[in-house]
C-alpha cells in the first residue's frame, strides 16, 4: 500500500442543505405531527405546506458534514466537501458559504428541475431545533461524484448516517470507504439521529465494526443503536468497535471511548442558548479539528465542547464569526 | 371627496429585497471601494464579484420599506405591501416572509431571467452595515402594480426615497400618491440614505412640501437634504415643510418636528448591538404603528426607539421574534 500524501485533513460527503430556520411555539411541533428534537425527511409538498404556516425565516446553509467541515475549516485546517446541490438560487448560497470558509467544493449540481435540499429548522423556546428536510437536489448523489484521488488525498473522510436514507447516496459512500481504507485513510462516521439509526441500525452497527475509525454520536443515537435505555450499557458495547468514539451528552460535554478506557470530558460555561442546531456538527468540527493537529483526545473533546458551546449562542449552524479564536 | 374606510393601517411601496449579510472587516469595504454606512447601487457582475470575496452568510428578507411593514404586521397593525419579486426561490423567501407576519402581499411576479433583487450587507466590528443592492426585479415595478383600491383603503401609504433610482418605481409612486391624496389618505416617506438624498434631492424637496405628511430621516440624511453640516439649522428648515417629521439621531434617540415645535425623544436601554441593519427602518415601525393607533407623538417615538434598539441586538432587519412584547 502507498500512502498518498495528505493534501486535505477531512473531506466531508454529505447532504447540501440550505436551513430555513424559525422560532415557533410547541404547539406548533404538536398541530403538525414533528417529533420534538429530530430530523424528519418530507416530500416537496409536504415541506411546502409546513413552510407556509412557518413564521419569518432567516436562511443559512446547513447540513450536517456540510456544517462540520465549514467549522473545521473555519478553525484553520485544510478541508474537502462532496454533496449535491441544484443549480439553482440556494445552491449558490450553499456553494458560496462552502468556499467562503475555505472548503475545497467542486461537485457539479444537478440539472433539470428537481431544487437544493432545504431543511426547514423550528426553533422552540427552549432552543431545541426539530428539522423537516426535504433531500431534493441530495438524492441525486452518486458514485461518480466521488472523486478517489480527492478522498486519497484526504487524512479523514468524514460521512453521515444520514446518506442511508438514499440507495444512490448509499453506493457512493460504499465507494468512498473502499477509496479511502485502501489508501490507509481514516474513515469518520457520524450517527446522526435516534430516527435514522432506528432505520439503518444493521447497516450502521456493521460499518462501525468493519469500517469506522471515529464515531460521534449523542448520548440518544448510541442508546438507540443498542437499544437499551442504560447509557453505560450502551457505551460498554460500543467501547472497542472502533478506535474513538466520541459521544456527546449537552450540558454534561462529552464521553470518549477508546479500546483502552473512557474518559469524561465536562463542557465549558456557555452563553445564552438561542438555538441548539448544529451542536452535534460543531462538536465534530473541533473534534477532528483537533485530531488532525494531532493533539490529545482529551483535548479534541475539549475544543468540540466549545464549539458546540459556542454554535448555539447564534442562530443557524454556520458560525457566524470565524472559530479560529476558540483555539486556545 | 369621499373616503373609503381603511382595510389596512399602513400600505407600503418599496423595493423587495433579500439582504445576505456577512461580518467582515474594516479592510474589506476599503478593499472594495464601499463607503462605510451607505447602501451602494450595483449591477448584476459587481453583485456577484463582491458576493464571491464576500464571508460566510446569512439570508433574511430585507427592503426598507418591507422591513418596516414587516414590523408593524408584527406589532399587530393592518398592514399591506407593493414590491416586484421574481418567480425564483429569493422571490418566494421574500413573499414568504411577508406573509407569514401577516403582510397582504400579491403584486406579481416578474417573468423572465431577471432574478429577485439582493442586498450584500457587510457588517463591520463596530456593528455599522454597509450595502451593495443589484435591483434586479425590483426595476420592473410599474403604475401598473398600484393597486388603486389597496391605497385607497389604507390609512397611511409609506414610500421610501430609494425608490427615486428606478424611472418606472417614479411613475408608480406618482401614481399612488395622487391616488392616497385623492381618497384623503395620509402619505410617509423616508429619505432612505445620504447618497440617495445627494442623487434626488429637488425632487424629494418638493415631495416633502407637496405631499408627505409624515417624514422619516436620520440626522447625515436631512444635514444631506439641507446641504449643511449643522444638524439644528437643518431642522429648522425642515420643521413646517410636513406635518410630522421623525429624525433618527442613533444612540441620542430622535427628534420629533411638527409645525408646533420639537421635541427630543431619548433612546431606552440597549442590549449587546450586533449589527446595525434596519435600525431606522424598524424605528418607522414602531413610531408608524403608534401612529394607528392614535398614540401621542412622544409615544409612538418612544415605541419607534424600542423597536430599533431591539432589531441592532439580531443580525438582519426582520425581528426573529415577535415585536408585540415590545408595546408596552
């Protein structure tokens, strides 16, 4: 095996998503049958007829990866995004927001008249966000937008359980993982939501024992990938599928969990919470920031920790200042 | 004459306007030739230079005059908007958006390749914003799109000066104007900006003499209409030219003039100011709203502060939250 040498330190695939975000009331969540908390994909009509009743809307690009990569990119590494938007206005917002932070972005839009992915983001008062993403412009991804010199190339290659949600999507990041164990590259996962672990949870439980070297996930996804309500239960099966997990728990940071032992690393004093999207993708983002430093994992956990801290004083869940003054 | 009784409190006629705002440095607007504090007209390949060099951004409807509506609909008037989107997705943001706080909203959608009009708003450290519009859509706007009934069931008709930069905006104005004055109906203005006053200054001179009744300024906007640098002697020539004129002094609050006399109406306290975007515009909201309501002048002031401290706390000129806690 040759290892190429590293011209990125992650490259990210993951869905291209432009977040219309809104503050609502709980009623809200209840008269429309969303599920407090979680990502719930919708048909185009469907995110239609919620758009409509939704209140006044600020528009930031988002994505789960998308928003991990922008933040470890805004932190100063060197950074790669494979997604797929449209060619159309809010791809170009997409796009723009991508490389105005400096990530490497070049995967060709869709033509005709399918749109970019939007994910409708309701704020409730207490700053939880439940999402309704129509994948749009997403389901289109293939094989043939992953490019194996780019993922070659690449120290990590970062993808989300949320691609399980389309076949296409599905094959490429088959390929992608091919591409990237072959070059002796280092595959991170992230679960992404308790819904999409309870559609995918054999697939997921066998690419994190065969494939995965870094895996983030909260304290619900891992519960519900085991299906267990114990937490300890659940981090003692995960402990040793692969090499680090980190498993993020709110106000209470972070567990990392090697073969060797976990390690609870305690969150930071944090701002006035306005909105709670994206807590989970900055994490990451200082995580594996951290990790292509080479710094200790304790250290990792501690600037994931304030990133996420710091994403959720804003609304939206690209920073809205650069992140590079969060590393001390 | 016979007047038609009022269906809307306040019926506005601007241009409609998606801003995409950034923080940046002082350099960049030095960089690219932006005079700090201004709103800049550009065109389609200035816009999208600009937007390319341009950080990390967030979209949220903008126009002034939209701005405004936007917030008395939120403070619970009657409200009613005239502006020219294109049928792209910046289009449906923009109608959206007024819609969802209860602006009646239906001018028509230009057909075609013309897209929806942008602002690029940079905000610099010091929370002042600075803007480059591409007009876009908004220079298709026609007599044609003034609905005579609409103007004549409105209280109050609220027109903003940036309006003058488009010859088919102009006539659509002359239109509504004659159309307000003819049902007995009351006309505000807002000088918009010190470049815009600079661009049409004998026209909005003899505007305000012949038809506004109500006029809306910052301090630099009416020095600007005066063509002195002494804020007191341009007051004295604006006193008497209309029957109320609100001027925005920023932190010192502002000063109301009617042929009676002035009175100086001081800013309330103020949170953490992020970003400076539809300060005067918000403050339009709160004196206009006041003013439906039959509020003393002092009061309606008092309000229009309030919601200009709360909109500079946000970044983007559409409150994420609604401005009816603000009516105290």
């Amino acid at each position: 095996m040759i290892q190429t040498s590293n011209k990125f330190d992650v490259l990210g695939i993951g869905n291209a998503i432009v977040d219309v975000l809104s503050f609502c009331e709980d009623d809200f969540l209840k008269n429309n049958d969303l599920a407090k908390g979680s990502m719930m994909l919708v048909d185009q009509e469907r995110s239609k007829f919620l758009y409509a009743r939704m209140g006044q809307s600020t528009e930031c690009s988002g994505g789960s990866v998308a928003n991990s990569l922008a933040g470890i990119a805004s932190l100063g590494a060197r950074t790669a995004f494979i997604g797929k938007v449209a060619g159309d206005q809010l791809g170009a917002i997409f796009t723009h927001d991508m490389r105005a932070v400096g990530v490497h972005f070049d995967t060709s839009p869709t033509k005709g008249d399918i749109s970019t992915a939007n994910c409708l983001v309701l704020v409730t008062p207490d700053a939880q966000r439940t999402m309704a993403t129509f994948i749009g412009a997403c389901s289109l991804v293939s094989e043939h937008d992953i490019d194996e010199l780019l993922i070659a190339q690449s120290a990590i290659t970062y993808i989300e359980g949320y691609l399980w949600d389309t076949e296409n999507a599905k094959a490429a990041i088959r390929k992608a993982t091919r591409v990237a164990k072959k070059a002796g590259k280092k595959i991170a996962f992230t679960l992404s939501d308790t819904f999409c672990v309870e559609r995918h949870r054999a697939e997921f439980l066998d690419l994190i024992k065969h494939e995965v070297d870094i895996l983030f996930a909260n304290e619900s996804e891992i519960k519900a990938l085991f299906e267990t309500e114990d937490f300890t239960a659940a981090t003692k099966k995960l402990r040793g599928m692969c090499d680090v997990a980190a498993v993020t728990r709110s106000e209470k940071g972070c567990v990392v969990l090697t073969k060797e032992g976990e390690q609870a690393v305690a969150a930071g004093p944090v701002g006035q919470v306005v909105d709670t999207t994206g807590a989970g993708d900055l994490f990451a983002s200082g995580f594996l920031f951290g990790f292509t430093q080479g710094w200790e994992l304790e250290k990792c956990a501690a600037l994931g920790n304030r990133c996420a801290g710091h994403i959720i004083t804003q609304l939206g869940a690209r920073s809205q200042l650069p992140l590079k003054r969060l590393v001390a």
